[in-house]
C-alpha cells in the first residue's frame, strides 16, 4: 500500500458504526470505529468503559467559580450519540475555600435521543445525598443539555470561591438505525 497523508484519501460518504478510522493515543497511531469515537466523552481529562464497553465514567477536574453564575463542566460531558438512551448518574463536590462549608449532591437524569437533541425523560431526579452546609447552602448543581452534549452545571454563592468536582456515570443502549 503507497504511503498517503490523511488528507489525500478520498472522502468517506456513508459512514457507519463499524468503520474503522485512525487515531493517535499517546503517540501511537492506532485505529478505532466510529461507534468508539461517537460513543466517547467531548473534552475529557478522565474516561473509562467497564469491561463489556456499557457503562461511560467521566470525571471533571476541579475547576473554580467565584459568583452565583451557573457553570458549566468543562470536562465531564457526554456527546449522545443518535438513537440511545442513557441513564446518567452524576456527583457533584463542591468545597469552599479556607472552609469547612461544602456541597455534595448525586442525581441522575434519563435522555433519549432520535434524530435531534437529547430530549430529558421526566426531570432531574436528586439521590439521597444532598449535603450543603454553610454558605454554600444556596450553591445547586443540574444537568443540561448543550447541542447533543448532557453537561453538569454548578450555580456557586455570591462572592465566594468554590472548587468543584463532578463525576458522570452513562449506561447508554444505542440502536441501529
């Protein structure tokens, strides 16, 4: 096979689930499928499978908010892919600085999507875990969706710097067409 750049093969017009592309992973070229890449997290720092390749862990690094503006995870994202359904189990940690006053809260939401953005099944359901105290009593914390994106987002407190963490747990079933 004659050595070609990437940007010398021709275009690929249908592309499915079991086409192979390549990628680079820590500085090895490797290949991987299209059902792989659309399945994987946006901008992550942290991402894991379990052993059957069903259930997506992400983890967000900790990031700053300093006022009462809601916040999105830079990091901690899921891209839906097209006809999947996924329950979504989220943990935020919130913790202010120089403080003993902190937030922590599991939820979880169920998102279907069918041919256009992710549609929220029911509402945003809180686990049993919601512990804030102090100031940061008022912080809240959510899932939204942004395009095809299920993202974490943080409302901190007025005038007060809070470090968060968030952790996502996806159990997506997607279908054939």
């Amino acid at each position: 096979m004659a050595t070609k750049k990437i940007s010398e093969l021709p275009v690929a017009i249908a592309v499915s689930g079991t086409d192979l592309v390549p990628v680079v992973d820590g500085g090895a070229t490797k290949s991987c499928t299209v059902a792989q890449i659309q399945g994987a997290p946006a901008n992550t720092s942290s991402f894991s499978t379990d052993p059957n390749g069903k259930v997506l862990s992400f983890v967000e690094p900790t990031f700053v908010t300093t006022n009462a503006t809601p916040t999105n995870c830079a990091t901690a994202i899921y891209a839906m892919p097209d006809l999947t359904l996924a329950d979504i189990i989220v943990t935020v940690v919130g913790k202010k600085a120089a403080s003993a006053d902190h937030y922590v809260r599991d939820f979880r939401g169920r998102y279907t999507r069918n041919g256009g953005a992710p549609v929220l099944s029911g509402s945003v359901i809180a686990g049993s875990n919601v512990d804030a105290s102090g100031t940061l009593a008022t912080a809240t914390a959510t899932l939204v969706i942004s395009g095809n994106n299920i993202v974490p987002q943080v409302t901190g407190v007025a005038a007060t710097n809070i470090t968060w963490s968030a952790t996502l747990q996806v159990q997506p079933v997607t279908t054939a067409t």
